[in-house]
C-alpha cells in the first residue's frame, strides 16, 4: 500500500497516493474512490499544492500509523491555508 491521503469536500472524496523516489517526493498519483464524486478541477490543484507543502508530515503520521501502530490524531482543514 502506497503512502496516501484522503481529500474530501462535501460529497466529494479522492486518493492521493504520494510516489517517493530516493526520499524525494516525485510525484502524486490521483486515485477516484469508488461510489464517490470526484473532486474539481480546481479542487484537486489546491490538493495538491496542499499535499506538496505538507508532505513530509503525511509521510511520517502514514508511516506511524500504518508501519508503527500508533495511535496519530487527524487534522481537519477547513479552509485554505
């Protein structure tokens, strides 16, 4: 399993898979989720943008989470930073 992130605006929901190649961000895969709307547009950019300033710190609660088995908190955006 990839390491990835979950972005959802009201009914619409997205998996963004984040490709590393030695320990660098190369590039970040768009996975539609079944039985849920896709993002916009313009939603998906923000995303991303989104995705690339914060990847380090989805890197490390993914790894924590899923590879260490710890308890991680979710953090919530509600608006555009």
């Amino acid at each position: 399993m990839p390491i990835h992130v979950h972005v959802s605006k009201a009914e619409s929901e997205m998996k963004f898979d984040l490709v590393y190649e030695g320990g660098k961000l190369l590039r970040i895969d768009i996975k539609k989720i079944s039985g849920k709307e896709t993002l916009s547009k313009n939603d998906i950019n923000d995303a991303i943008e989104l995705i690339k300033t914060h990847h380090e710190d989805i890197c490390r609660k993914w790894t924590d989470f899923f590879v260490m088995g710890k308890q991680i908190s979710v953090e919530k955006i509600s608006k555009k930073i």
